[in-house]
C-alpha cells in the first residue's frame, strides 16, 4: 500500500497531529503487540496470531477507519507502516505456506514452514518495536 505522502517531503513540513491520532497509532501498535504475546505465549505462532488474531485484525481496521485524520502529519506514514506490515505479512506467509505444501512431499515442507513463520515472527516484532520507538519521539517512518 503505497502511502500518500510526497517523496521528498521533509519532516517539518508536515502538521502537527492531534493528540488523539498519536493516540490511535499507539493503541494500534500495541494491539499489534499484543498479537505477537498471544503468539510466543500460546501454541499460535507469532505470525498466525499477527495475520489471524482478533488484536492484529482490530488494528487494521483503526488504521483504515482513522487514516484520513492522519493526513498531512507523521503519524500517516506511521499509518501506512502499520497496514503495510499486516499486508505484507500475509503476502509472505502465503508464499511460505505454498512453497512449503509443495516441497511437503520431499518431507521438507515442514522445515520450510517453520523456518519460514520464525523469521517473519521476527521481521514482524522488528517492524513494530522500531514503529513504536519512532512513533514515540516524533519521526515519520519510511515509505
């Protein structure tokens, strides 16, 4: 999901956003993570919980139903961050999943899903960790 903010737009160019759309962001963030507990916590995987727990499917939702009250601040490209990081979540789990139902009658397939669901748990506490810390001191994330 491409997001709507120019290029090369500088970070002071950007209005200064309500409080209440930091606050969104930060709610999302931590339903994020709470999907990622509920994953290392239960017999979910991260991943599964991230793409398919109720925490995850709620953030995305408040992204989509508040991105427009992000316009024109750096909380929108916290706001792209958020849903491009679900999306392309799913995107790759998809992939492994295949790969590794093909590959699943070489008796592989099972080493490539777990291999595969490890390192996207990771990259997805890695996206949201590094959301957060630049959520909390003001900064835009990259596009």
């Amino acid at each position: 999901m491409p997001s709507n903010l120019p290029d090369r737009i500088s970070e002071t160019e950007l209005r200064t956003p309500q409080p209440s759309i930091v606050t969104v962001a930060r709610v999302v963030y931590i339903l994020h993570g709470v999907s990622i507990l509920i994953g290392v916590a239960t017999g979910a995987s991260i991943i599964g919980a991230f793409l398919f727990g109720w925490p995850s499917i709620a953030a995305v939702v408040l992204n989509y139903v508040m991105r427009s009250d992000a316009r024109g601040t750096y909380v929108e490209s916290h706001f792209s961050w958020q849903i491009r990081t679900f999306w392309y979540a799913m995107f790759f789990a998809l992939i492994v999943a295949g790969i590794g139902l093909v590959l699943s009658w070489l008796l592989v397939g099972i080493a490539v899903w777990m291999v595969g669901f490890v390192v996207m748990g990771i990259w997805v506490g890695y996206r949201i960790i590094r959301g957060w810390i630049r959520l909390s001191n003001g900064q835009t994330m990259p596009v």
